[in-house]
C-alpha cells in the first residue's frame, strides 16, 4: 500500500463520521433515482407488454345502434388494420354482500374465443361454454375484492330484467387495468364490477341482435388516428355515434399514463436535489480539507510526489463516499420500488406487475452521483494541483476584513463570530445556501399530508357537498326527483344533469361529461380560487382551471359545445368563469341551458342527497332496490377509497421523502459544525491557553452555527413553498391535481428538525471542543 493510500484510508477514518454523513445524502439520491426509475420501468414494461399480447385498441367508438354490416366499411377505410363490433352496456348487480349499489358494464364478446381486440387474460377458471348461455366472466378487481370463486352466481339487471348467471371465469382486460366508473377520477372495486359475456347472449337480452353499439379499432403502420376517425365518424353518425376517441382519451390509460409522467417527474426532480446538496458539502469539505492539510501536501510536494497522484489522493476520497453511499443506496432504491410496486397492485389490474430493475438503473444511479460528487470536489482538487510547496508551507492568508463592521462595543466573543461569518463572505453564504435546502427536503415528505387534506375539504366538503350521489340509467323528469326526496332519511334532494359532450376549440377536443346544476345548488357548488362560491351563469359554461389550459381558453373565450347524446346538438357558447377542482377535469352549466342546449324537458340524470346518518343505511338499501337506479355513490365510500388508493401509494414516498429529508438537515449542519471545528481548531485551543473558559471557546464556533442557521431555517421556508409548487406544477394530471399547500404546522415540523439536528450537532461538536488535546492541536502548526 502507497503512502497515499494510506492517507486515504487514515483520513477516511479519522472523518467517518463527516464522510457517513455524506454518504448516507448521496445514498439518499441513489434510492430515490433507482426506486423511481424502476418503479417507472415496471409500470411501463407491464404496460407495454400486456397491451401488447392483448393487442389493445387504438380507438373506440361509442354510439346508440348501428347493424353489423357496416364493419365491412369501417373494415376496408385506409390506415384501419383491424376492427371489430361489440355490445357494451351499463348494468346494476344485486349484490347482497353489498349495502350499497353495485353498478357495472356488461361486455359482449365471442362465444367460442377470444375477441379479436382487448383480449382478456384468464387468472382463475375457465373460458366459456358454448352450450351455456348463463355464463359470465368478472375482472379481476372486484372478484378479488369480495372474495369470487368461479361457480358463485351473481344476478344482473338487464334492460329492466334480473337475470342470473354463474361466474366461470375471472379476468384481467386492457381496457379495465384501471377500473372506474364513467367520469369517476378513482377506482372502486366494491361497487363497479365488468362482466363479459356471449355476444348473443348480450344481445338477445338488449334486443340488439345483428347490432352493435361499441366499436374498436387498431391502425395500420402509418395510419393516422385523426384522420381515421374522422372518416369513421363520418361513417357512423346517422347511427348516433359519439365520436371515434383515441387511446390516450381511454379512461384507463389516461390515468396510467398520467401516474407514469409523475413517476418521470419524481426520478428527475428529487434524485438531482439530494445529488446536488451532497455535491454541494463535498465541495465544501475536499476545500477544507485541502486547507486544513496544506502542510502535508506541501511535504508530499517537497519530497518529489507530483501533483496528478495528489490530485487522485482526493478524488479517490470522494469516490471512497461515493463507493459506501451506493453500497447503501442501491439495495434501498430496490426496497423502494418493491414497496411502491406492492402500493401499486391493488390500484392497476395487471396480470402481472413484476418489479423491473435492469443493471443499467443501478449504474446510472451511482455514475449519477459519482459524477456530481466529483463535480463538487473539482475545484478543491485543482487548487491541489496548483499548490506550490513553497506557498503551502505557509499559512493561509487570513481574508480581507473591515472593522468598521464591527461595533467597538461588542464582546471579543462576538467580534470573533461576526469575524468568522463575514471574513468569507462566500463560503458563509453557501453554507447558509446548504442549511437552508435541508427544510425543504422535509416539507416535501410532510407536505403531502396537508395536500391530501385540502384536497378532501374541498372536493368533498366545499365542492361536493352531498352525502350521496344516485345516478339513473337513463335522463328521468323531475317526478324521480320528488320520489327520492319522499324517502324516509332524506332531508334535502337536487337534481342534475349529465350529459358526454365534446368540447372543441381550434384543433383542440376534449370528451368529458357536462354537469347541469341548479342556480341555487347547495349539494354541487363550484368554488373560485379563493374557494369562494362560484355563481352559475344563466348562460355559458364553467371549467376547471386545467382543463381551460388544455383548451387554450380563458374566461370570456368562445367554446365549441358538441353534446354526445340525444340530438346531438352543438352551440358555441362563452366561458363564463374558472373554477377549482383537483379530481378529474369538470365543466358545469345552468342545467335550465342545459336542458334548452339539448332541445329537452326538465330532465336529470343524477340526484345529490344530504341524508340523516341515523337511516342512512335504509335509505341506500332503499336506493339499491328502485329499478331505475344505476348507481349509488356515497361520500362515506368515496373519502375511504381516496385514503385506500391515493393516500396509499402517497404515504410510501412520503415517508421516503421525510427520512431523506432528515438525513439531508443532520448531514448538512453536523458537517457544518465538522468543518468549522476542524479549520479552527488550533485557533480554539490557542484561546483556551490565553485563558478562554470552555463555554466562550464553544460560543465562538456554535455562535457561528446558531447564526447560519437563524438566516438559513426562513430561507429554507421559503425555499420549501417554491419547490414545492414547482414540483406540483410539473406533475400535475389530468386525473387529480394535488395542490401545493403547506400548513404552518408543517412548516413549523421543518424547522424544528432542521433546528433538532443543529442543536444535536452543536451538542457533538461541543463535546469535542471540551476534548480538545491543547498541546496535540498546537502542536500541528509547528
């Protein structure tokens, strides 16, 4: 072993606990780098591959009834590669396991194979029997949820009739990997089950024999999905289609696509924070102690080293901390991703979700961070390089100071404070710079805990005010209405109406369904930003804040209402106002315009009920027994789902986020505190022999620490506010916006762990300022 290698090994030990430190910050942005990328990588192959192997559609068409000869010229338009017909209806199981309603799709496929897209894959049971029209099969999540066997029977209303079949098969589908309600932003695999079943089963019960009122499509190599649709939309209008819309307008995918581009997010944004501040204290710490060892280097220098070898001493120190940060980080980047792929299983319905972490993850994670630790250590290294023995063998130039600065009254204490923070003005600044990263790291574990509680107050209590939401299979006058409010434990009833629209500005579209509400609704109130009421305009529509950005509109602007229902009117009308929203995009409108838009009487489509709790649970048995309702929708189910799916996968980053964030705030002021005790040791034992009791000795070097530490906690705060919202901003979806607010209390936890970690520092580094060996210490400026 070379003399340098000895060093090396001599300094790494004798400044462990710095270079741990250190370690454990690069290690932090290695777990997060692989854990993010592999949990990326899995949601993507799985993706990729299922659609794959189950040859997912390109497009769909949704419309009231068009006879099966027309797939021969959808069939032969140009750019379609194959297209195939189906039945696809909204049913209502009577579940008995179920206090609440269970609504659903019924799905027709071939009686004897596969269809020929959105192939489904059997997990348990068998395919189904030719002989046996009773036959269905059920997706997996709700079969999962309430424990189905194949054998069990389930009952289904269709059209108006209960029919019986017996469950022989459970499923996984494409076009269910995430399972929802029509406009639901979140699954419920207790109340939305989707059954496939012979097509001529499906339609002889529809009265749709030789019909079809779904269409699939996938494209040719080359072919575009605008212009396809536009020829089959041209196609199928007389038949009352809704419009041909592509895979990334599919419920499904569009929430899996957005969770995939927030996982892009969080693999770039965080990992480059941690790696930034450990690249940040290395710089910092190879400086100083390039400083503290000028003697050495400049013996080293005098007795004929040259200077690339010394230059490698200390590049191969930071790889020494990067070495023991990846040795820590890769095995917690995989115990990341494994948590975050188990958070996600329940909430997308592969077949199989196998965690994927190809060797190139790990690698790049540690090149990643090596190359910003070298980065930081760069400048240090080549002050090495250009170090003259002659001028090592000298003490550092002390920095340039004005005493006028400093008030003649003061105590020496405090002049050597102010003497220590203002003689560097840049090194000063940067530490404070460093300190102050540490609060936003644990604000943006914390902060995901306030989110989650804005989001619920105002969704489900500013917003969404009702107990419940029953929906009807089809638009009913207002005597439904009348007949629901008459139940027993209803004290207040609405109406609304629902109704699939696309709305179209330029070259922009978006389907969504448009809510119809009351002047005076109190059970639905769309808020302003200030979260204020949102008054209904007797003309116009209503949008939510983005879904106006995805259409490049403002308030003011003309929109392009084309309804998907009924007569399938269309009317330019303004938008009147923005609104607030963080689940889903929504559009709303006077439901008296509404009516009017779609040349109709007073329909609804919805009620939203406030309900007394005492009865509630006879009101929804009530609900679930009337033939016209769909669907129950209750808060209670709704605020449970939302902690079982969002704040599920939420909680395993954030508390990863929180962990980080700690070890950022300990990393950073014990190494400050390190550093500072390491430069001026021998000035501090130098005091201690003119007679400096141990309590001023400490106040001079902790001072400095309290005083860094003062400005850096609000700079941090600040800091936290803007990063967050950053971060926010570039994650935010289309299936839920997760707002950037931080309550103070969170705030306040910040500040208190970064401030726990100082005082636990200081108290340390006192300890060793009491421990000063006097004559050792002296002894090294000799």
């Amino acid at each position: 072993m070379s003399v340098l290698d000895r060093k090396l090994m001599r300094d790494l030990w004798t400044m462990r606990a710095q270079v741990l430190s250190i370690a454990l910050l690069l290690g932090a942005g290695v777990a997060v780098l692989v854990g993010s990328v592999s949990t990326y990588l899995s949601l993507r192959a799985a993706q990729e591959e299922y659609y794959r192997t189950s040859r997912f559609a390109d497009l769909w068409v949704e419309l009231e009834r068009a006879p099966v000869t027309v797939l021969a010229r959808i069939a032969a338009l140009p750019g379609v590669n194959i297209a195939e017909t189906r039945i696809v209806k909204d049913v209502r199981v009577e579940w008995e396991r179920s206090d609440l309603s269970v609504a659903g799709a019924i799905v027709s496929i071939p009686r004897q194979d596969q269809p020929l897209l959105n192939r489904l894959d059997l997990s348990n049971g068998r395919w189904l029997d030719p002989a046996r029209p009773e036959e269905v099969l059920v997706n997996a999540g709700f079969a999962t949820t309430w424990g189905i066997n194949p054998g069990d029977p389930i009952r289904v209303i269709l059209n108006g009739r209960v029919e019986t079949f017996r469950i022989v098969g459970i499923v996984h589908s494409p076009e269910y990997i995430y399972a929802a309600r029509p406009a639901s932003p979140l699954p419920d695999d207790r109340t939305f089950v989707v059954l496939w079943a012979a097509d001529d089963a499906v339609a002889a019960a529809f009265d749709m024999q030789g019909a079809f009122n779904n269409l699939v499509l996938t494209l040719a190599p080359g072919g575009s999905a605008v212009a396809i649709a536009a020829q089959v939309d041209e196609q199928l209008d007389r038949y009352g289609s809704r419009g041909a819309y592509e895979r990334r307008d599919q419920a499904s995918h569009r929430f899996l696509a957005d969770e995939l581009a927030e996982q892009r997010t969080l693999a770039i944004i965080v990992p480059v924070i941690f790696f930034g501040i450990a690249s940040f204290l290395l710089n910092v710490l190879i400086g100083r102690l390039v400083d503290a060892q000028r003697e050495q280097i400049a013996a080293l220098k005098a007795l004929g080293f040259p200077s690339a070898p010394i230059g490698a001493h200390y590049l191969k120190f930071v790889g020494s901390i990067c070495a023991i940060g990846a040795v820590l980080g890769a095995p917690t980047g995989y115990w990341y991703t494994h948590g975050m792929i188990e958070a996600y299983r329940p909430f997308f319905r592969f077949p199989d979700l196998p965690l994927t972490m190809p060797p190139w993850v790990p690698l790049l994670a540690i090149g990643a961070s090596a190359a910003m630790a070298a980065a930081g250590a760069i400048t240090a290294v080549r002050r090495v390089l250009r170090l003259k023995p002659a001028e090592a063998m000298r003490p550092q130039t002390p920095a340039a100071f004005n005493r006028l600065i400093i008030a003649p009254s003061l105590r020496p204490v405090a002049k050597m404070t102010i003497r220590g923070l203002l003689g560097r003005p840049l090194r000063s600044a940067m530490t404070i710079f460093g300190l102050a990263f540490a609060v936003p790291m644990v604000v943006l574990g914390l902060f995901w805990w306030d989110a989650l509680a804005y989001m619920v107050r105002v969704q489900f209590d500013a917003i969404e005010r009702a107990d419940a939401v029953v929906t009807f299979t089809d638009a009913r006058s207002r005597r439904a209405l009348q007949e629901i409010a008459a139940v027993d434990g209803v004290s207040l009833a609405e109406g609304q109406r629902i109704v699939p629209v696309r709305l179209r500005t330029g070259n922009r579209t978006y389907r969504l369904p448009l809510i119809g509400i009351a002047a005076d609704s109190q059970l639905r109130v769309p808020r302003t930003s200030t979260l204020a009421p949102a008054p209904i305009p007797t003309e116009g529509i209503m949008l939510s804040k983005g879904l106006a950005e995805r259409l490049g509109v403002a308030a003011g602007d003309d929109l392009l209402v084309e309804t998907l229902e009924g007569r399938r009117s269309s009317r330019s009308v303004p938008v009147a106002a923005l609104v607030e929203d963080v689940l889903g995009y929504n559009a709303y409108m006077s439901q008296t315009a509404l009516n009017r838009l779609m040349r109709e009487d007073d329909l609804i489509s919805q009620v939203a009920l406030r309900v007394d709790p005492k009865y509630a649970n006879d009101v929804w048995r009530h609900l679930a027994e009337r033939p016209r309702v769909l669907d129950t929708s209750v808060k209670r189910v709704w605020l449970q789902l939302f902690n079982e799916k969002i704040a599920g996968i939420i909680t395993i980053a954030a508390v990863v986020l929180t962990l980080f964030g700690v070890i950022i705030a300990v990393g950073m002021v014990y190494n400050s505190a390190r550093i500072t005790l390491q430069e001026r040791a021998w000035e501090l034992a130098s005091l201690r022999i003119l007679g400096f009791t141990r309590g001023e000795v400490s106040r001079i070097l902790l001072a400095e620490l309290m005083i860094a530490m003062a400005i850096a906690i609000p700079l941090g705060l600040v800091m936290a506010q803007g990063i967050v919202t950053v971060l926010m901003n570039l994650r935010s979806n289309e299936s839920f916006t997760i707002p950037p607010v931080i309550s103070p209390a969170t705030f306040a936890t910040a500040a208190l762990v970064v401030a726990a970690a100082g005082a636990g520092s200081a108290l340390l580094v006192r300890r060793r300022i009491d421990r000063l060996d006097l004559v050792a210490v002296l002894k090294t400026k000799d």
